[in-house]
C-alpha cells in the first residue's frame, strides 16, 4: 500500500526522511503531494456523488428557460456544459488510487484551502476504494484550538488568544506569533501598555492579520535556568519520542547545550517514552493522527506548545554523525517501522 502525503509549500520533511539511511527503506511507497495541484486535480477531474446530481437538476432547470421555443441547429452552451458533466462523471470510473492519505501541513493552510482540501477527503473517503486517512481537515485541530482545547481541558495552564477576536490575556508575560507560521514574532511582553505599543508597531507595518496570537508565557525553566523541549511523533496509533532539546533561551528551537549529562538525559528519555500515555490522551483530545507534539514538563505536569502536522523527522550534517546519532537512528528506525506498519493495515 502506497503513502501519500499532502503538504503545502515546498518544506518537503517527509522527502528528506526518504532519503536519510532508513527512510530509503521504504522509498517508493512514501509519495508527496502538493495541496494546489491535488485540490485542481480534483476540482477538475472528480466529481462528489451528490453533487455532481444537485448541479445537473440546476443545469436542466436553467436550460429549460433558455430553450427558443424552435430548437435551432446549435446547441445552446448550458446544454454542452450539461453534456461535459454527465460525460466526466460517466468516464470517471470514481476511484481514487488505493492507499494511506495523510493530511499534513493543516495548520499552514487558509480557510479556503482547508475547506477544499476537507472536500478532497471526502472524495477519497467515497470513491470506493481501499482508502485510509489520517487527520481529516475538517475536524483535526489546529494551533489555535489545540492550545484552547488543552486549557479548557486542564492539560495547559495558560491561555491563546486571537487578537482579532478582542480578547485580551488575563496574565502577563505574554508573547505573539502567528497560528500558521512555526517562529515566534515577538519577545516576551510584559505587560498591556506594552503589548498595544507592540501592535501598533505591527500595525504601521502591514503585520496585523486574523491568524495573530497572544499567548502566554509559561516558565518552565529549572533552577539552573535551562529550559527543555521535548518532542514526540504521533504515527497512527503509535506515539514516540523524537528528541530533547536543552537551551538557556525560553524559545527552545534546538539543542545548545550537548554536554555529557544532558546527552545522557536525553537518551534516557527517547529509549524510555515517559509520557505516552498522556501523548495519545492530548492526540484523542485533539483528532490529530499523524504529526509531532512539543512539550515540556512543568514539575510532573505536561505543557504543550504545539503539534506540527509535517514536522522534521531526521537532522543533517554534523548532526547526524555527532554524539546525538545513537538517538537519531533510534528514532528513524522507529518511524520506518510506524510506517511500515501504517502499510500493513
């Protein structure tokens, strides 16, 4: 069984891992797909059982009206467009290529691209083949209402908010970033006199946009003032640890600090899988079936940041051959095997 994943953009992750050691296992039977070109496909060559039907009725009542009482020799253009429609819903034989579709990179796409890439699943889920899905776009949860969920849901203790929504945080520090881009916008912002001075900095210079969040900020910092980001794959049923990154910065984008003990720790944490079962609690929560979750530990209580939907699975370079490769071949192995599995369903 093939693999398809979607992804937006060309931040090909899923690529890369096809050509690390372990991810050539299985190439071929991994393929990556853009959203536009799936979503034109569709658009043009697919036709979703009822509606295809709901546009006939439409076609043939429109046509009706604008018949000339003596029929002339040329057809009238809304009786060929009737013709086109029948003919590519009859030449269609309605099935999709059999295999796993996985709908990566959700929290990248505009409302208009989610909706049309919720009417592609639909098309997969009724074509009548042997089709499996992972994150449907219409009911996977994206940054926005993981981050809401998981705090009404008392995993989080701190709170997301949509600026265009007027909402404003009940606690400070807080800090801004987008819901569909990875990096942070903003350093911490400590106060609402400062916050407003700062949107009216992103104001003046176009940044201001629906999807902006204020967030705030949850110190996680142990008592030497290190920070720790751990980040763990969600594969189907499976949940397993990628890596833990150490960092004197509050914004933990990968590992700075390599020393013995930290490597030590880290290894420990990636063969052991501490939290797994809080994991796959936080990914029935959230609908999400395949993508990475970004966590760190506040005590022995669990705080998300985020879950990436076409997350990076292997590093380069240096790396890859350092004193982390035990731990990167380790976690490769892993999603070969998550895979594979995924295939055998």
């Amino acid at each position: 069984m093939l693999i398809y994943f979607l992804i937006e953009g060309d931040d090909n992750t899923i690529k890369r891992y096809m050509q690390s050691p372990y991810g050539s296992q299985c190439a071929g039977s991994v393929i990556s797909l853009f959203y536009r070109k799936v979503i034109s496909k569709a658009t043009k060559e697919k036709v979703i059982k009822g509606l295809w039907w709901q546009t006939i009725k439409k076609l043939s009542r429109e046509i009706a009206k604008s018949l000339p009482r003596e029929f002339g020799i040329q057809l009238p253009g809304k009786v060929k467009m009737l013709v086109r429609c029948i003919y590519r819903y009859l030449d269609a034989n309605g099935h999709a290529p059999e295999g796993l579709y996985v709908f990566a990179d959700l929290e990248r796409l505009s409302d208009e691209s989610l909706t049309k890439a919720e009417a592609v699943r639909t098309i997969l889920a009724e074509s009548g083949s042997a089709v499996r899905i992972l994150n449907s776009p219409a009911h996977t949860m994206r940054r926005y209402d993981v981050l809401r969920t998981l705090y009404e849901n008392g995993i989080n203790d701190f709170q997301t908010y949509r600026w265009s929504d007027g909402e404003w945080p009940l606690k400070y520090p807080v800090f801004l970033r987008y819901e569909n881009v990875h990096a942070v916008l903003s350093p911490i912002i400590g106060s609402r006199e400062i916050l407003d001075y700062t949107l009216n900095q992103l104001e003046m210079n176009g940044g201001l946009s629906e999807r902006l969040l204020i967030t705030e900020f949850c110190d996680t910092a142990d008592r030497n003032g290190i920070y720790r980001k751990y980040s763990a794959f969600v594969v189907g049923d499976r949940v397993f640890p990628w890596n833990l990154s150490f960092s004197k910065n509050w914004m933990v984008k990968a590992s700075k600090m390599k020393d013995g003990e930290l490597l030590a720790e880290e290894e420990k944490y990636v063969n052991g899988n501490p939290h797994a079962d809080i994991l796959r609690e936080i990914c029935s929560i959230t609908r999400i079936e395949y993508g990475r979750i970004d966590y760190s530990m506040l005590g022995n209580d669990i705080r998300v940041w985020e879950i990436n939907t076409n997350p990076h699975i292997t590093y380069e370079g240096e790396e890859r051959v350092g004193p982390r490769k035990p731990v990167f071949d380790l976690v490769e192995q892993r999603m070969l095997s998550a895979l594979k599995g995924l295939t055998e369903y």
